[in-house]
C-alpha cells in the first residue's frame, strides 16, 4: 500500500494532493491512512510531498534548462514567491543560486533522478510541416539519438540556430506491443515563423488529431519504465480510448546526442 501510494504522489506532483484523495486511491480511512504512512515514512504526509516536490525542482534546476517559473508548476507551487520560501528552508539558496552555482548543487546529492506526470492532457492539434530525418533503433537506448547529429549539422548549413525549432521524435512503433527494438524513429524539425525549400521526401505532417500529453524528464535508461507507467494510466482511463497512429516526443530543448538523458519531453499519444 505504502509504495502505491508514493509512485501516486510522484506521479501527481503537478497537481494538488490531498489525504482524502490518497485515501480514495487506497482504499483506506483517512485516518488509518494518515497513521500508517506517517509511522513508515518517519514524517508526516504532507512533509514528504513537500520534500517531494523541492527534491524534483532541485533535479529539474540541476539538470535542465526550464524556466523557473515552469519548474514552480511541474512541482504544484502555485506562486514563484512561496516556491522560492520553500526552496531556500531546504537548500539554503534561491532556485536561482542553486541553478548557477555548482558548489550548492554538490552540497546536497540530488534525491530526484526522474520526473514523470501521469495528469493527462487532451488536446485537439493542428498538423505542423516538419522536415524529418528517417532512421531506425531502440527507443530505450542513448543509441537511437545518433540521428540528432545529422539534424544538426543540417541546421547549421542552412545557417539557423536549434532556437528557430521545435524538435519532435516521431516514434512509429511501441515496442511493448511488437517486443521489437529495432523500430522506425524519426527525428523532426518545425520552423518556428518560416518555411523550407518544399521536399515531398524529406517532410512529414507531424501532431494531427487528438492526442493526451503527458510530460516526463529522466535519463534514457529509464524510458521504459516511464513507458509502462504511463501506459498503466492510460488503460485504467475507461473514457479515454487509443487510436492507431504514431505518437511524439516533444523536447524542451534539441537533443544532444552525446548526452540526451534528462531532456524534458511532452508524450503525445493519440487518442479517439
């Protein structure tokens, strides 16, 4: 029960968590819940999704480029100045001192090594023209981001910058239903307020229909546990029903094929 309701916490962080709630999720009283939780965490349950949620924004300033203030959301602060309080009784610092100074962030060994949100948001997208460099590979392995070197030396030869992008991988395949590694991916790219020579072989329509994002951050190594997580969520949501087609990973940033770990990804998934 104990860990049922921690993977819940974890997975809500961007959201508000009440006692009620987990007891809903559990099954227990309230009160038994409260009693049981507090005797094995060694703290009380609104202590530790505090800790929670100042232990990820310390990992996501760390190890990402996020902007402050959408680091305060994901970690279900709801103004900059009581996320700012919060943070700096646990690390001493601000967020942002802690962001710039390498010798805070050593002070204290990160206690967060993942971010997932498993609160689903459904969208209606309208197709984007994305130029997309084809190849082939295991999604849960830093091998299948080799392709990102070749989207960017072609944007430096057109003499753009990664900013004037969206970056997408289009992932045609899910290995959990074919239990095959070597699956199509696609690395594509969206002008941001321009358009590219048209090459009928060289672009896809990418984000056309409706879809349910969810967001996530780890390493690589951790994609397919994050995978099955949110897929899990996403089959105990009755009213929700998948249709076939590819789904994407929208990135914060382009992937760095020497080091794509902990890249802040939108998940879409297509849905009916």
């Amino acid at each position: 029960m104990t860990s049922e309701v921690l993977v819940y916490i974890n997975n809500h962080l961007d959201s508000k968590i009440t006692l009620e709630l987990l007891a809903e999720v559990t099954g227990y009283s309230p009160f038994h819940l409260h009693r049981k939780l507090s005797a094995e965490l060694g703290t009380s349950l609104g202590k530790y999704i505090q800790n929670q949620r100042l232990h990820t924004a310390a990992y996501f300033l760390a190890l990402t480029r996020l902007p402050l203030d959408e680091i305060k959301d994901l970690v279900g602060f709801e103004d900059n100045s009581a996320f700012g309080r919060a943070f700096k009784k646990v690390y001493q610092v601000s967020p942002l001192q802690y962001r710039k100074s390498l010798k805070c962030q050593q002070a204290v060994p990160l206690q967060a090594s993942r971010y997932i949100s498993t609160n689903g948001v459904i969208s209606k997208e309208s197709p984007q023209t994305a130029r997309v460099f084809a190849s082939r590979g295991n999604y849960f392995s830093e091998d299948i981001y080799a392709i990102w070197q070749e989207v960017a030396d072609y944007i430096q030869a057109i003499d753009k910058t990664p900013q004037d992008f969206d970056h997408y991988a289009i992932l045609h395949e899910c290995p959990h239903l074919t239990g095959d590694r070597a699956c199509r991916y696609d690395a594509a790219i969206v002008p941001k307020g321009f358009e590219l020579p048209a090459d009928p072989f060289l672009q896809a329509k990418v984000l056309e229909g409706k879809y349910i994002k969810f967001n996530f951050c780890s390493k690589v190594q951790d994609y397919e546990a994050v995978s099955t997580e949110v897929n899990t969520s996403l089959a105990q949501q009755a009213a929700i029903q998948h249709r076939h087609g590819v789904s994407y990973f929208k990135f914060d940033t382009m992937p760095d094929p020497s080091n794509p770990n902990n890249l802040f990804i939108h998940w879409y998934l297509p849905i009916a």
